[in-house]
C-alpha cells in the first residue's frame, strides 16, 4: 500500500545490549551499531535523570553527532509497561 508507515524498532540497555522487548513494532532485522557518542549519551541521561530513577531520552544523531533530544519520558512505554527495566 503505498503511504503505508512500518515501523521497527530494537530496545537497549545501558550497556547497550538488545532487550527482548516489543511492544507494536517487529524488531529492526539489521544490527545497528553503538554510536561513538555512546558514553556521551549516557552522561547526559545521567544528569537527567539522577534524582528522578527513571528516564527515557530519545536521542537524535547523524554521523555520530548528538543533533538534539526529541523526547523525554518519564515511565516505561509511555506508563503501558511495569517498571522491569
């Protein structure tokens, strides 16, 4: 169908290690790379986050540059999971 939006996505932990997690999208089927701004990012989330617990940044990259952060949340899936990560 053309206009058709599919959307994959693969979920990371701190250490950048793949979860087992999906919520409506399939998994992405190609290995994606840590960025070389990896420990940067996780810097930033950790003054974001210090006195919080949890915190979700979406980060946006191009060449391994931190363009900007488009989001932030506060809860797992948006409130739609358990605290389990």
């Amino acid at each position: 169908m053309i206009g058709e939006l599919t959307h994959i996505a693969l979920f990371f932990d701190k250490n950048w290690i793949p979860q087992d997690v999906c919520i409506t999208y399939e998994f992405a089927e190609r290995e994606i790379d840590k960025p070389l701004c990896f420990v940067a990012m996780k810097q930033i989330c950790k003054m974001f986050y210090k006195d919080i617990g949890y915190l979700r940044l979406d980060f946006y990259l191009q060449e391994n540059i931190i363009l900007h952060i488009g989001e932030i949340t506060f809860t797992p899936g948006g409130g739609a999971f358990a605290d389990s990560f």
